[in-house]
C-alpha cells in the first residue's frame, strides 16, 4: 500500500494528507439530512505536525517540508469514539441464547475470572486496543475486569499506542463468583493508588467502575461516591437500567430508591463526567436528572438487539437535553466496528418511529462523544489544535456498495449509504496523535 514509514514510530512526522474530510461544528439535530452543522471539505489537505496535532486543514497542497499523502477520494473523519466496551469481553462476543443476567452468568464472568492472570490480562490488553483501531476507534472509554492486573495492562496498553482512553478497576462485591468479587476497603485503596497512577498521565484518565448496583453493595457505591468528590475530572462509568429483570432486581435491592438511576444520584454517581450505558428503562423524571447533572446515556444498539434488552429512547432523552453518545458495549454488542453500530442504531430507531440522519449518527460517535466527555479540545474533530485522531476509509468495498455509492446523488445519501454498508474492512488506515497505528495490508 503506501509504504509509509511513519507507522507505529513513537513522534509523528509533520504529514499532510489529501482526502475528502467530514466532520461536525455544531450539533446536527436528529432528523434533517440537510444541515449547517456538517462540515464537508472535499479535496483538502489535513495537516498534522510534529506534536501530533492538527496544524491545519487547507484547500492548497503545503511546502516541501511536508511528508505529503495524496489519498483522493477516500474519507478522512475523526477517529470514532466508543464510549462503551469491555476490553476482556472480545471472549464471549457473539455467545448464543441469552439475556443479560443469564449473559453474564453463563459466559462473562468465567471470561472475566481469567483476566486475573497479568500475563494473559497483557496480552488480551494488547489485541483489544489493537482491534479498537483496526475498527477505527481512536478513543474509548472501557471496562477491564475486577483485577488490577487488567486495569493496569489497559492503561499500559493504550500509553504505549499514544490513545485517549478511559478507564478503571471494575468493583463488584456482591451477586458474582468469589474470584470475581473484591472488598470496600481493599478496592478503595486500590482505585485511590490507581489514580494517583495513571489519571491525567499523557493521554489516559481514571473512571470509577462500578459494575453495576446489582453487584456493588450500598457501602461501595458510597466509596465510589466518596472517590469521586475526592477526584474532581475523575470520571464514573457504570450500566443503568438496561434490561427488564436487573431493573426488578434493582428495586428489591433498593427499595428505598424512586427508580434505578435514582440509586446512582444517591450515592453521588452522577457527575458531568459520568457515562451510563443503555438507559433504555427510564423515566422523564430520570432523564430531568441526567440533564441537570451533565451525565451521558451510551446507547449501545448492537447489544440492545443482540441481548433482547429493548427500544433505546433517543427522541425522548434529546428532547429532555440528556447527552448521548454511541459505543459498542462488545461483548453484549457484536461488533467493534461503529459502523455497525450506527447502522443498528438507525435500524433500532427506526423501531421507534424516528429516522436518525446519518450526521446524528456520526456526531454522536465522534464530536457529540468529545463533547459529553468534556473532550471536545482533544478530540473529536478536524479542527487545529486538537489532536490528529483521524480515519481514512474507503467510501464502499464490494460490488453492493460499490454500485450503490455510484448511484448516490448528494452528500447525504452517499455518507447514510456508506454508513449502513461499511464495516472495518471499509478503513484504510488509522492515525492516533499523528503516528500512523493502523493500516490495512
Ligand atoms: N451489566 C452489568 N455488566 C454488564 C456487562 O458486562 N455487559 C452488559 N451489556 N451489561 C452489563
Ligand atoms: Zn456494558
């Protein structure tokens, strides 16, 4: 292919490439296929400098001092964001004949459980991130397992791959098998150890994972609730009300508590930096909550469809101002690739009465995730200053597609054609911070 040098070396070269660039400046709204919010820059030149960041974005080709890759006529967006996955879960993706209760009793734990291993947690650390890229996912916010073992491969892993990453020691003490369990005590002088580790070094920041209230006792929500007001910018990440069952089991655990989401806001778990996946069973008076605390909804549609769990509310949460962004929640969800995952997303939709555009799609994934993160000056898009996180795909592969993008008459058609026809075999290749990580061969 392109024979560049530049790949996987540890500082970028000052390159510039030439692609047709999309990527968002504003929110584009739910529905409207026509809409000022994109930014469409056919032919022009992206420029990343030695830092790694985006120097400029130019109609005209730069100087001589410019490592310059002319890829016409293949699309150039941010790198995706998955603000959903766990990282030991590529073991069971794709598992047969269950929802989520029975999911993570018959395949996720045992998976989990051999996470505690450093070496095998290494090496799954290695091929989980490099399948993330392989996918077209730059950044991600991720689950690893209860063992710091896993947590510590993850953030070495993405330290050395120069990737935004989010993530933290999972806490479980309760309703899961012994060698998958830890303690109050033991797991907050971990995650105090852990922060102090690795959150804001370079490129990675700490999130407090508590699995799930199914499997966190009262007392360690409280101490996820007491790290998070010592760690102001620290994030928290959990699954909310995603499935039927867990949210009965939810109200016969709390009874004390209005609703599912409502045992989170009591222990202090809902921050502006707080990424809850599903919510596909919640209330107007849950959604009220999540506005006014800033904290993000991932809709994860592959799972949804997959594990049977239900109809996401996209319309209602917009409508209510709740963030939400789009991730793969892989291995409920069976594919990494967001692609897929926005299709899925339009299908589930589609369900509900709502035909997303393509550009809600996209921005959710991409600049609409930066910015529930409060992410939106690193990552997300094509802009100079941020960081030069950017995916070169191929606008259709295989004869289907080939034709059908042949046949596209607007922007709009062509970007919804391709969304709901590619995959990862789509991606040509895949930048992190300007160093070349990922490039099909
Ligand atoms: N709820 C608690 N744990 C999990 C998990 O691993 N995957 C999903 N989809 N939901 C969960
Ligand atoms: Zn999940």
């Amino acid at each position: 292919m392109s024979g560049l040098s530049v790949r996987g070396r540890a500082a970028p070269v000052p390159t510039a490439i030439l692609a047709d660039l999309l990527d968002f400046q504003a929110d584009p709204g739910l529905v409207d296929p026509i809409s000022a919010a994109v930014r469409w820059r056919p032919a022009h030149w992206l420029l990343i400098d030695a830092t790694g960041r985006i120097a400029a974005v130019q109609p005209e080709a730069p100087g001589d001092d410019w490592l310059k890759l002319d890829r016409s006529g293949q699309l150039l967006m941010p790198g995706f964001i998955d603000t959903h996955v766990h990282s030991p879960q590529l073991d069971v993706i794709a598992s047969w004949g269950t929802e989520l209760l029975d999911w993570l009793e018959r395949y996720t734990f045992p998976a989990e459980a051999r996470h505690a291993d450093p070496d095998f947690a290494r090496a799954a650390a290695a091929l989980f991130l490099d399948a993330l890229l392989a996918h077209g996912s730059t950044s991600a916010v991720v689950f690893p397992t209860v063992h710091l073992a896993s947590t510590e491969a993850l953030f070495e892993a993405a330290r050395d791959r120069g990737m935004r990453l989010v993530t933290g020691k999972v806490l479980m003490d309760r309703n899961a098998p012994e060698a998958l369990r830890d303690d109050v005590v033991q797991a907050e002088r971990d995650c105090r150890a852990q922060i102090a580790r690795w959150h804001g070094v370079g490129r990675l920041a700490y999130a407090v994972t508590p699995r799930f209230a199914v499997t966190s006792s009262p007392a360690q929500l409280s101490m996820a609730g007491r790290l998070l007001a010592d760690h102001p910018g620290v994030y928290l990440q959990t699954h909310v009300a995603e499935n039927r069952a867990e949210v009965a089991w939810i109200a016969e655990l709390f009874p004390e508590a209005r609703s599912y989401l409502d045992v989170y806001a009591g222990h202090g778990l809902l921050t502006e930096r707080s990424v809850l996946a599903h919510g596909i069973w919640l209330d107007d008076a849950d959604r009220r909550l999540l506005q006014q605390t800033g904290a993000q909804i991932a809709f994860c549609p592959s799972s949804n469809l997959f594990l049977g769990s239900g109809l996401f509310g996209w319309q209602q949460a917009a409508a209510q101002g709740v963030n939400v962004s789009l991730a793969s929640d892989v291995g409920g969800g069976t594919s990494l690739a967001m692609l897929r995952n926005l299709a899925d997303g339009y299908k589930l939709q589609a369900m509900a009465g709502q035909r997303l555009s393509a550009w809600a799609l996209l921005h959710a994934a991409t600049r609409g995730a930066a910015q529930a993160l409060r992410l939106d000056q690193e990552i997300g898009s094509l802009e100079p200053g941020l960081m030069a996180d950017a995916c070169l795909w191929d606008w259709a592969v295989g004869p289907v597609a080939l034709r059908r993008d042949g046949l596209a008459r607007e922007l709009h058609e062509r970007v919804f054609a391709w969304m709901m026809l590619g995959d990862e075999r789509n991606l040509v290749e895949c930048w992190v911070g300007g160093v070349s990580r990922y490039l099909r061969t």
